[in-house]
C-alpha cells in the first residue's frame, strides 16, 4: 500500500478523482447558481466574479453546469464498466474454465463486436436507439464488454494449468469453489488495471456522442452537450467551450494516470520491463 | 504457419457474417416505422396507401428473414441498395467518402509517425529526466484529450485568431483543409505510438547485445542508432497498422467537425437522417475494412515475430 501512494501516476490519478468524487457528490452545495436555470438578463457572459467561467447563450452558469455534469460523467463511466465487468466476467469465465463449444461460441461472439470499429458501433447503435442516457449507457457496454471477456478468459487459461488449482481439484473442491477462492483472486489485477482505464474512455466516448446529439438530451448539465451548445458562439464566447473540454480532459486523465499507475504496480511484467 | 494464417482467415468468416446480422438489425433498432418517419412531411402524416407503397418498393413487405437474405445476397455482388433520401447508389456514397477518409487517414498517420517516433526515441534516451517525464505526460494528454474540444481549439486559434487556415470543409481536398482535421485525427495516434516507441526502445537497450556493443566500445550514437533504434522499431511499425483502426474510430467526430466529407461524417449524417440503408451499408463496410486491416497485422506481426506462431488462435 505504501509503495501505490509513492507511485506518482496513481497519488496524481487518485487525488483528481477522489477530487471529482467530492464536486459530484456535493453538487448543490458547490455551484454557485441552479445549473438549469435560464436568465435572460445575463446571456453570453464572460467570466466575472458572479460567474467565474461565464454563462451560455441561455443566460445560465457554466461553472454550475460543470460541477452537476461531473455526476452525469462519473454514472455513465461507472454504470457503462459495471454492466461490461458483469457481462464480461460471467461470458470470460464460462468460455475459459470450461472451454468446448461454449468457448467456441462465446469468442466468435467477441470477434463479431470487434469486427466493427468501436466508435463505429456504439455511434449506430445510440443513434439507432435514440437520443438519451440509458441507450447511451447500453451502447458503450455493447462496446466495451468484450475486452473484459477476452481478458477473464486469457487470465483463465492461464491459472487453470496451476498446479495450486489442480490441487484443490485433487482434494474435492467444486468448480464454484475453485473459481471464486482460486481463480478470481488471480485475475483480479488486470481486470482492476483495464477497467480503470475503461472507465476513462467510456467517459470520453459518452461526451463524444452526446456532444454529437446522441447522449444525453438537454437541459441535463451534460460536459458533451455543453461543448455542441457552445460550436454556434464560438467566435463571441469561446469560454462556453473552453471549460466544459477542460472538465473532459481532466477527469480522463485522471483516469488514464490512475489506470497506469495501476498498472506498473499490479502487473509484475511492466515492473521489470518498463523501469521509471 | 501457413496453417496460422488459414485459420486466421476462416475464423472472419463467422465474424462478418455477425456483422452482416447487426449492421442490417440496426433498421429494425430504431423505435416507429422506417417508411411512416421517412414519409413524414411538413402536411402531415403520410396517407396508409403511399406508405405500403414505399413499402414494396423497398422490400419492406417481406417478413423480416427474407429481407436479410435479400440483402444478404445483393450485398455479396457488391449491391448495397440505395438511399432511402437521395435514392443514389449506396456503395457509390460510400467509396467517394472513403477515399476522402483514406486521404485523411493518411496524412494523420504521417503527422502521427513524424511527430511520436522522434519524442519516443528522445524519451528513451533521456530516461528519468524532465524531458522524460514531458513526454510521457504528453503522451497522456494526447489519449485523453477530447478530440471534438482539440478540434475546437484548433479552429479558434489558427482559423479564427491567426486566419491562416480555413474553419471546416473540403475545398477540394487540398492541403490547407486538411491540417487541422490531419492534427486533430493523428493526435491519439501519436500518443500511443509515443509511448510504444519508448517501451520499445527502453526495452532493446537492455538486452545483452547492447551491453556487447557497448563493451566492444562503439559509439553510443552507433549503439542507439544502429542497434537498439533498429530493433525497437519492430513493434512499433507493426502497431501503425492497428493505429489506422484508431484513426477509423476518431473519424467519426473529427470528420463531422471539420465537415471533411469522409466515412465518418456519412454515417452521422445519415443516422440523423435515418437513412437506413446507408448506416447499414457504411456499418458493413467500415467492418470489412477493419477486419482486413487486423489480418493484414496479425500476419505480419506472425511474420516479424514468431514467438507468436506457437500461441493458440484467439
């Protein structure tokens, strides 16, 4: 544990998380004004002491949008990995540890999802579904749960073969037994380190359709919509744009220096080949 | 080997055929009636009789499997329909707007090597210094940049601020359209390949053959440049081929942004126009592409290392 606090990448990574965490949770204390309330008076503002990023085209206050978009950022990110985490462990751990024709089945099935480029997928079928979070969400689980299945089953294979495994066959452990007390614990690491990072790209996937009018609809402070509000005032107020990008850009590397940071630590491949 | 690749090749038998089912599901995806929405006009709803027309004319009659197999079969003789708003020609749509991507793709993947290959080398080399630390920090900022937001910027600074490059468009595909689209597609690109490069190069410069060549006493620009750099390409030129299917990925907004005329942009557009049978054709052909492209990496990959021969096909 102290050797994770020491690693740079992940005291960075988790900081601004444990940060965002906080904005979301306290949301309605954080913001200065109601994120959805609509005041002519004070259109296209630019920053002031009242308004420290500035107000839209409606009159209402980036900054307070920024701070409830992080709730709607966080769900889709930590939603859209549990539900590919679930499919995928439950899909991996069948086609690994008892292989056969349900392998066979299970990894056509992936090479299916992955035969179409991801943003490809998952703009299709958001856009197919219609607009909202929920079809959202389940886009990018169609997206991502396939990495998750590979990886289970790989870890799978491999643990399987341990003699620590046929052991506890040897001594009358059932399947269920072996899987949960023998093999989960084994593949935890990478499933931890992938999922992280995961959950950083399903973030900025979700802002890239919903900035593309696929996500989730207005008035929700959402950081994707916000940007696509701000494409037509571009010239006269860039700040529209400027810091809902900036939130995005944050709170995925938040994510990718936390992941990496995992990584070199979990993953004893990356700790003797790839010294820092 | 041979056996490798044989089986490589037939396992994407099964996988365009899945896709064949999801690409043409994603008309039947959609909630409401295709020909009722497409029919809808500012009068009102379209009368029952010009709606079961549309019908017939499209195949929309025929009971959902027969519609597959129809289309499944004009789809292997390279028919892929026609649009249901413009009426033209699928697969003409759809080769002009690659070629566009291609284009683009292209000039990104340029941007891409030139600028990731030399920081990659510079960070290895300068291994746990500032230089180091900045451009793996780069490295991480180009993976999580939003690309819509980077294009944003891009815009404002060099077409708004500076007015040295044009907003957005095509304008005959020359080459002061394409920089700012080629930057902003080639941008994660580079970060990956950055980050490979160094990996890679970090890793060659600890083998043994660099402990020999330096204790023969060559050069260190001789033992980095001839010997390590050589090597810890390997990977990294077989990775560019992977880096076109990020490029795919990111096309799809940076195009749009750019209103660079590419794959990307028709299928936004032609899912905000519901326009089935484009999104059903551009679907399956960007995963054709893909799929080939991913062979054509595994073989060589298989080719370059063979380590990888002896592992299973997964």
């Amino acid at each position: 544990m102290r050797a994770w606090i020491k690693n740079r990448n992940i005291f960075i990574g988790l900081s601004i998380t444990v940060a965002l965490i906080f904005i979301a949770a306290f949301a309605p204390q954080v913001a200065p004004h109601d994120p959805t309330e609509i005041n002519p008076m004070v259109r296209l503002q630019p920053p002031s002491k009242e308004y420290p990023f500035g107000t839209d085209h409606m009159g209402r206050c980036i900054l307070s949008r920024i701070v409830f978009g992080s709730r709607i950022s966080l769900l889709v990110g930590v939603v859209v990995i549990s539900g590919s985490l679930l499919i995928g462990i439950v899909l991996g751990t069948i086609s690994g540890y008892f292989g056969g024709l349900a392998d066979d089945l299970i990894m056509r099935l992936v090479d299916g999802f992955l035969a179409i480029p991801s943003m490809f997928l998952a703009l299709a079928l958001a856009g197919t579904l219609g607009p909202g979070m929920f079809n959202l969400m389940m886009a990018l689980i169609a997206v991502e749960w396939t990495s998750y299945a590979r990886v289970v089953r790989g870890s799978i294979l491999t643990v399987k073969e341990q003699e620590f495994v046929e052991a506890a066959r040897g001594l009358g452990a059932s399947d269920l037994y072996i899987l949960v007390h023998h093999i989960m614990p084994n593949i935890l690491s990478p499933i931890i380190v992938i999922a992280t990072l995961g959950i950083g790209y399903a973030i900025l996937a979700a802002a890239g359709l919903s900035f593309l009018g696929f996500g989730v609809q207005p008035p929700t402070p959402e950081w994707g919509s916000m940007l696509d509000d701000g494409r037509l005032f571009m010239r006269k107020a860039p700040y529209i744009m400027i810091f809902p990008g900036l939130a995005i850009m944050i709170t995925v590397l938040a994510f990718n220096f936390l992941g990496d940071g995992l990584r070199d630590e979990l993953d004893p491949r990356f700790r003797k080949e790839i010294p820092h | 080997m041979l056996g490798y690749i044989f089986k490589r090749v037939l396992l994407i038998i099964p996988a365009l055929l899945f896709v064949s089912m999801v690409s043409f599901s994603m008309a039947y995806l959609a909630p409401g009636d295709p020909a009722e929405i497409l029919l809808m006009s500012p009068e009102g709803s379209p009368s029952p009789e010009a709606i079961d027309a549309f019908r017939v004319r499209m195949g929309l009659d025929q009971p959902i499997h027969i519609q597959y197999l129809r289309w499944l079969e004009k789809v292997l003789h390279g028919d892929l329909g026609y649009s249901f708003i413009s009426e033209r020609p699928v697969a003409d749509a759809i080769t002009n707007s690659f070629k566009a991507t291609l284009k683009l793709s292209l000039v990104s993947m340029i941007v891409s090597i030139v600028v990731s290959i030399p920081l990659g080398i510079l960070a290895a080399i300068k291994h746990n210094t500032m230089i180091d630390d900045l451009c793996r920090l780069g490295a991480l900022i180009g993976v999580s940049i939003p690309n819509f937001w980077q294009a944003f910027l891009l815009i404002l600074l060099f077409s708004v601020h500076l007015d040295w490059l044009p907003v957005a468009g095509y304008g005959g595909g020359d080459i002061e359209h394409m920089i700012l689209p080629a930057i902003t597609l080639g941008t994660s690109s580079a970060a990956v390949t950055t980050r490979l490069m160094r990996s890679s190069l970090l890793e060659a410069l600890s083998q043994d053959y660099i402990i020999t060549a330096r204790a023969k006493g060559l050069p260190e620009r001789i033992v980095i440049g001839k010997h390590a750099i050589k090597n810890a390409l390997i990977p990294v030129v077989t990775m560019l081929g992977l880096n076109l299917g990020f490029l795919l990925n990111g096309a799809v907004v940076t195009e749009w942004v750019f209103g660079w005329p590419g794959i990307g942009d028709l299928v936004v557009d032609s899912i905000y126009q519901r326009d089935f049978t484009m999104i059903q054709g551009s679907i399956l052909f960007i995963a054709v592409i893909f799929v080939t492209l991913n062979l054509l990496v595994d073989i060589s990959y298989t080719y370059l290392n063979p380590r990888i021969r002896y592992e299973s096909v997964d």
